[in-house]
C-alpha cells in the first residue's frame, strides 16, 4: 500500500514501534516504501524549495535513530546472551566393555 504525503510522518512513527518490537522485517518493508514516498515528495517539490532539504533532514534524523535502537537492541541481546551460561560440548561416554563381556 503507497504511503502518500499525509501518512510519512505515521509511517516514521510505526518504523520507530516495529523496531522497538524487534520486528525488524516489517520495519524493512516500511522503510522501504518510506523511501519512495519521500523520494516522490522532493521530486514533487520546486527546484530549490527549502522543504526537500528540510524533508531529508529530517528523515536523516528519524534514520539515524532508528539505527541507534537497532544497534542499542542489539547490543542489550549480545548482553544477555553472554551472561548465560555455558555449556560444555558433546563429549561421548568412554566404552571401556569389551565385545566377550557383552555377548557372555
């Protein structure tokens, strides 16, 4: 579904719920089509109208958050993963019986 001029901001807005739910596929796709919704608005603009800078600036703005969430999340699992404990690997049991014990 097109996201036209009025629904940037509540895109911008679900970007920011979807990557704070750790729901990053579907933050993806929105990014994506949050692109090109903002890529149709500045091309829409006058040549030099001030509102595509400040348009891009601020979706800098909402990216460059949107990254420190994601590295921040990221960085919380990494912790959380290290405090866990370890556990050893697979070491067989030794088979210490010999074939003759077996069968008699």
């Amino acid at each position: 579904m097109p996201i036209d001029n009025l629904d940037v901001a509540a895109a911008a807005g679900r970007l920011q719920v979807l990557v704070a739910t750790g729901r990053y596929a579907e933050a993806s796709g929105l990014l994506e089509e949050c692109g090109r919704a903002l890529d149709r608005m500045v091309r829409e603009l006058q040549p030099g109208d001030p509102c595509g800078a400040e348009l891009v600036a601020e979706w800098r703005r909402i990216l460059e958050d949107l990254r420190r969430r994601v590295l921040a999340g990221r960085s919380h699992l990494a912790a959380r993963l290290a405090g866990l404990p370890k556990l050893g690997g697979y070491v067989p049991e030794p088979w210490h019986r010999r074939t003759f014990e077996l069968i008699g």
